[in-house]
C-alpha cells in the first residue's frame, strides 16, 4: 500500500465532506419527522408471562392506540396518515383486519385512539405491529419495490414501526397444529390453520396425558396426542419430518412408544416445535427441534404393537401402550356421500344433494361402474328440470381390453345445490355415483395410526410400485388406497399379490394432494398408508406377501 501524505489526507477529507452535504441536501429514503409509533395495549390489561400464559382460547380481541412520534419523542399532531395492522406470533407476521376487511389503521392528528380488533388465531408471546411502507401519498404504492420509488417521492417513505407489549398467550396443541384454516371450504384437506409459522407445542390437552411416537421412519416420526378430549376432536396427530434417522437426547434413534411431552403433577416436561408446512397436501413439521429421551428401564419391551425383545422375536400378543390403538378405517370415508343406481334400464336418476363446499372437498364428482361391459355417458345439471342451461358436464366411459373392476372415473364441474344424474345404456345397478375420496373425516386422520382389514390387493402398477414402493388396496372401498409394502415387508412379490387378500395392514396415514391448478382436472388427492414395519402387516394367506 502507498504513502498516504497530508495533502492527499486533506483532499480525502474534503470530498467525505462534500459528499456528506450533497447527502443531506437530496430527499433522502427515510424522513425526519417520523421516526417511530408508540402502540398502548388498553385491553387485555393483564399479559401473561411466559411462565404463566393466558390461558384463553381463540379469538382473542385488543383494544390499542397508536400514536406518531417525532424525532423528539413527542406525537406529532400533525401526522395524517393510513397504517398496516400486523399481529406477529410463532414467526411470521399476519395481517389483522377489522368487521369490513381492512388491514389499515387510520391516524389523524397523530393518532388513533381506542382501535378494537379481533385475531381470529394467535399462540404464544405475541405482539402488534404497525408500519409505514406507503410510497403514494394516497397509499396506493408501498415501498417495499424497486428504487427509485414510483408514485411518489423517495421522502414519501418513512418506514417507521412500532409494537405494542409482548401479550402470552398459551402455546398451540397438537391438534391445533393440524387444524384446517377454514373445515368448511373445499380448502381445508390442504391448508392449515398454522401454514408457515413456527410452532412450539408443550403441553398435551389433558395435562394428565402425553406425546408419544407413534411411528418411526428413516427421514421422520410420527407424534399423537392421546389425552381423550385430543383423540375426540381428532387432527392430533403429526408428521415430523426430521431429514434422517430422528435422534433421542442419548444419541439413540427415537422409536415407536418414546414420549415427546408428559406432564407428572401437572408441570409439563419435553417439547416439539418445527415449521409447519403443506407438502403436497400434507402437513408436516419441518426443521424440527425437540427433546425425546430414552425408553425408561421399566418400558415393556411389547409397545405401540412392535417388538423392541433384545433377540429380535416377536411379541405373542400386541400391546398398543403407550401408543393408541390403530383406528379402523371405515371404507364409507373414502367415498363420501354415495348414491347407488337402480335396474329401472337405461335412463336412471340420483338425488346426491344437496352437494355443496361442506361436503365436497374438490369439486369432482366420482362414479364407479362395478361391472364391465357397455358405454356409459353421464350428464349432471344443476336441477331436476334436466333442460341445457342447467347442465354441468357431461363425460363418457367406453370400458377397454379387461380392466380391473370395480373401476373410479372422474367427472368435473362446480356442483353446489342437488345435482341429477343421468345414465345411459346397460344396467345401472352396476353404477355408484359419490363425491371425493378427500374427505375432512380422513383429514382429522392424517399423520394418525390406522388400520384396515380384508384389503385385496389390486393391478400390479410397475412405476408405482419401482418408483414409490406402493400397491392399490380394496378394504371395500374400491381401489383406491395405496399401501407401501416394499419397505415394510421384505420378499413382497408384487407381480404375484394382486388378487390376494391380505388379513390386516397398520401404518401411518398420509396424503398428496394438490388443489393449485385453476383447472379441476389437474387436481388430484390421493390416501397412503405407510406401515412401520414388517409387524404392521398381517399376509393372512396372501400367496406374494413374503412372510
């Protein structure tokens, strides 16, 4: 590095001058009259305290000012202006907005008093935020966008703030983890109450219950709630998605029957948080952190219906402990509501209504042709008056080669209010006509232990099979549940399974889904069951199971 002399530092030195008066005479991004907002919580008046939260339930209403301070600490009061209303909880911003929908809060005089607003959802501390990121003078354009700003001056950004005391409020359960945004519109199979935010459960419902593990994967583990008033409301269960081989605080690898969270005289010990996220329709808990410790001294070697025996035997009878027994899943939930045809000949007419947003999750009406043979067209209207401008779709079926019986077909359109059905040629006894297969009631399941039974074992599908290890299942249902088999049971043929029935299959229960497309034909849901293990899986006498 060169000599730097008096001359050249007296040089430096006044072009740092010139450029910091230049700097000062140019509208500068951020003004000098607002520096910040003051917010005053008036109600709740009592805050709670991280160890001791509020312990009310959803929606929680506040009652704030909002004042507009100076560069001197004092209101301006002659600060107009349209403000963003945040409410900041488990990581993420959210906006809150009043009765009409606005998400703005209006100072005039330098500020607004008594503003009362509802949050429909916030869990742990909790805070409200405003900020100034107007562009426009008539807020029309932020200034969160490219610079120089459009719309207005650079001076016409403030990006002042400000929060209000920290409020706690209880953490979430589990099954406020997996609740759906909204249960009554078609998006609550995908979309969940708590989508992007960063949770921390640390209490089961009933204090005098757990957390347990109730399935361990190569890259996850599954957690349920067991306490009784969790296991009514159902979506209490949840797929931790770990990346690897879930680790216990000893460095052993989490199982089935480990406990995540229990509370022994009322103070809860252990905890689960993550991010929550849909991934193709199915919510999981990503990034986890949690604190599992090792199986006590005491743990029944026979738990959550898996053999943990040194030697590696069996267990001779399956004891479910501390896990819940498996539900068994009734095969009316994956058909919704189901209207069967009659033999009156060609022409026959179902009433499935009303069909609305309660009780169709994708707007896709299935049929299914339980027998082969004939071209069926069916034509759904709006009405029973069955004239054109009623109608909503038509599509047809023309049965080919031998396929597998009974066989699901979609038909699409926007079905609210009764819908009529009409089918043409062939018998149509062999015809059933139902709504989706995504149903909330297998949604309040997800991530859950469950079972079925008698399941026959459909076509062989080569890429489903290679690439995804899965095989469709009939458990009365029609074949429309898919079961991984290739990982839990070594030696499964799956060229020589299909047609075979196989006694019982446990395992955890997902689903992939995806709703993104405006047009319903590319949507798509679809149910897995995924055993843990070869134990999951009762071959009956199954020829192709490999036990």
């Amino acid at each position: 590095m060169g000599t730097v002399t008096r001359a050249g530092l007296a040089v430096l030195a006044a072009l740092v001058l010139a450029t910091m008066l230049s700097c000062q005479q140019q509208e500068g991004l951020l003004t000098q009259d607002i520096v910040s907002y003051r917010i005053t919580l008036k109600s709740p008046l009592e805050l709670g305290s991280e160890a001791e939260p509020l312990a009310e339930d959803n929606p929680h209403t506040v009652v704030l000012d909002v004042e507009a301070l100076g560069a001197d600490g004092q209101v301006r009061s002659d600060y107009n202006a349209d403000l963003n209303l945040w409410v900041f909880f488990e990581g993420t911003l959210s906006p809150v907005a009043d009765s009409s929908g606005n998400v703005t809060v209006s100072l005039a005089n330098g500020g607004a008093r008594d503003v009362t607003r509802v949050i429909p959802v916030a869990f742990g501390p909790t805070t409200i935020w405003v900020d100034d990121v107007r562009r426009a003078a008539d807020g029309s354009a932020d200034c969160l966008g490219p610079y120089p700003p459009l719309g207005g001056k650079p001076d016409s950004c403030s990006y002042a703030s400000g929060a209000s005391a920290t409020i706690h409020y209880r953490n979430p359960y589990l099954d406020e983890v997996q609740e759906p945004l909204d249960r009554n519109t078609p998006a609550a199979t995908h979309l969940t109450l708590l989508q992007g935010k960063s949770v921390y459960v640390d209490h089961p419902r009933d204090l005098d219950s757990l957390l347990v593990v109730t399935g361990a994967y190569a890259q996850a583990f599954t957690v349920t709630d067991i306490s009784p008033s969790a296991m009514a409301r159902g979506f209490n269960h949840v797929y931790v998605f770990s990346f690897s081989r879930a680790k216990r605080n000893d460095g052993t690898a989490v199982a089935a029957g480990d406990v995540v969270i229990e509370c022994p005289d009322g103070a809860c010990n252990g905890y689960l948080a993550g991010g929550v996220k849909e991934f193709v329709g199915f919510t999981e808990l990503d990034f986890p952190i949690f604190d599992v410790p090792p199986p006590t001294a005491d743990a029944p070697e026979c738990r959550c219906g898996l053999s943990f025996k040194a030697d590696g035997s069996r267990c001779e009878t399956k004891s479910w402990f501390p896990c819940p027994e498996p539900i068994l899943l009734d095969p009316s939930w994956m058909n919704g509501t189901v209207s069967v045809g009659d033999a009156a000949g060609d022409l026959t007419t179902w009433s499935v209504g009303p069909m609305t947003d309660q009780n169709s999750t994708d707007g896709v009406v299935y049929g299914t042709w339980l027998q082969s043979g004939g071209t069926y067209v069916l034509t759904f209207y709006q009405g029973p008056g069955r004239t054109p401008p009623e109608q909503v779709s038509q599509d047809s079926y023309t049965p080919a080669g031998a396929p597998e019986w009974p066989h699901t077909f979609s038909f699409t359109g926007s079905f609210f209010g009764s819908v009529v059905a009409h089918a043409f040629s062939g018998d149509n006894s062999s015809l059933e006509l139902h709504d989706d297969p995504n149903s909330l009631k297998l949604e309040s399941l997800e991530a859950a232990l469950v079972r079925i039974e008698n399941a026959r074992i459909c076509t062989y599908d080569e890429t489903d099979w290679t690439k995804y290890g899965q095989l469709t299942v009939d458990f009365g249902s029609g074949c429309n549940l898919a079961v991984a088999f290739k990982d839990a049971v070594p030696g499964f043929d799956p060229q020589v399974a299909p047609g075979q029935t196989v006694a019982e299959v446990v395992g955890t229960l997902r689903n992939l889904s995806d709703f993104s497309s405006s047009d319903p034909t590319q949507s798509y849901s679809y149910w897995i069951l995924s055993p843990r293990g070869v134990e999951d899986v009762d071959c009956g006498n199954a020829a192709g199971c490999g036990q």
